[in-house]
C-alpha cells in the first residue's frame, strides 16, 4: 500500500504547452494514449472521481491537464493522439509537446494506455519506441481488459509481446486492478 492518497485529489489546471508550467512544482506522471483507449476513465478510476469527465470540454482536447494527487504529484492528462488533426503523432506541435514534456527533470513515469483488443498500428510502435528511448520510466497499462473474454485476452498480450512490451499492467477499472495501478504509480514518486 501507498501512503499517496489518490483520493485526495484535484483538477488544478490545463496547460497548452509544457513550457508553462503550475507555479509549485511537484513530481509528475504523464499519461499517454490513442483518443478513447480509456484515459479518462482511469483518471476517474485512480482518483476515485469525476473530475476527468468534468474538466474534459471541447477545446481541452489540445491541452495537458494537471490533477493534484495528495499534494505529492501531478498526474497529467495529455491530448489522445490519433483522431484529431491537432494530435496526429506526426503533427509538429503535438511532436514539440511531447519532446518538451519528456524533457521534465520532474517527470517521474510516463503511463501508456493500449487498446489491445485492436492491432498495434505503425504509428503506435513509433510511439512506444519512442517513449522508450527518452529513457523515462514506461508504465504500459492494457485497458479494457474486463470487456475481453479469454481468446481476446490471450491475443492482447501476445499483441503486447510482439511490441516488445515485456512488463505491463491490465486496468479492469476494479478496485484491486486500480490499486495495483496506483502502488506503481506510487513507486516512482
Ligand atoms: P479517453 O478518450 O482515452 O479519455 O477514453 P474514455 O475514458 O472517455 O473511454 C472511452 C470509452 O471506453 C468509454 O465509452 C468508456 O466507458 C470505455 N472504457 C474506458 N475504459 C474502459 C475499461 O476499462 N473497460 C471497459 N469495458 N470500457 C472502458
């Protein structure tokens, strides 16, 4: 168990860019993932709230946006890539936000959500290879699992393999899964 509260949590502020950043700094962990993989529903699951629902308005889909955690970390939500035009992973200020957040002395861990029910795309592999250069902590979290009988299972995770991704984590949004999620999280704090 961790002594972070992730319960005692807040949505603190969206950002455009990491060049700005909240007036008190703090450790942080970034969430990543395609647009729809499930992000806001374990900021929601993590954080035992709603407030990734409720800081989610159109127009916000540019923006990383900063949850306090316990007054010990940020976790930061950043834009899902993929559906947008913004976020397309070869788009140059998408490219320019991730390069400067990974940048981040205080960046602890970065978190990456996959639907593995669906194939890994190119795109996809580029990314995962490149957050795992940035020589970053890389949490790979598989989400939907829950939604997937056996086979499906059994194919995610070789998917999973195939990516080279050797260690991940499975978020079925019960408590148990969560829990394990957050004593990770906790870990790199
Ligand atoms: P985001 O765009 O990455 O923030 O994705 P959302 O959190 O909004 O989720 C997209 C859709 O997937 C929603 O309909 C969610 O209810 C659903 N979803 C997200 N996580 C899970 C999960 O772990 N299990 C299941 N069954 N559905 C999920």
């Amino acid at each position: 168990m961790s002594n972070i509260n992730f319960r005692n949590s807040s949505f603190l502020t969206s950002m455009d860019s990491f060049q700005k950043e909240p007036e008190k700094t703090l450790p942080m962990v970034m969430l990543v993932g395609r647009s729809n993989v499930g992000k806001s529903s374990l900021i929601n699951a993590l954080l035992s709230s709603r407030l990734a629902f409720s800081s989610k308005k159109a127009g916000k889909t540019k923006l990383v946006n900063y949850y306090t955690v316990d007054n010990r970390f940020y976790l930061l939500d950043t834009p899902g890539y993929g559906s947008t035009s913004y976020a397309n992973l070869t788009t140059i200020s998408f490219a320019k936000m991730m390069e400067d957040g990974l940048k981040k002395p205080n960046l602890k861990a970065i978190v990456l959500l996959l639907d593995l029910r669906r194939d890994i795309g190119k795109d996809d592999l580029e990314f995962i290879h490149y957050l795992q250069r940035s020589g970053k902590p890389l949490i790979v979290i598989l989400t939907k699992v829950d939604s997937m009988n056996q086979k499906e299972k059994s194919l995610a995770r070789k998917r999973a393999e195939e990516a080279g991704i050797s260690r991940y984590l499975e978020s079925e949004l019960t408590g148990k899964a969560n829990e394990k999620i957050r004593e990770v999280i906790a870990s790199y704090i």
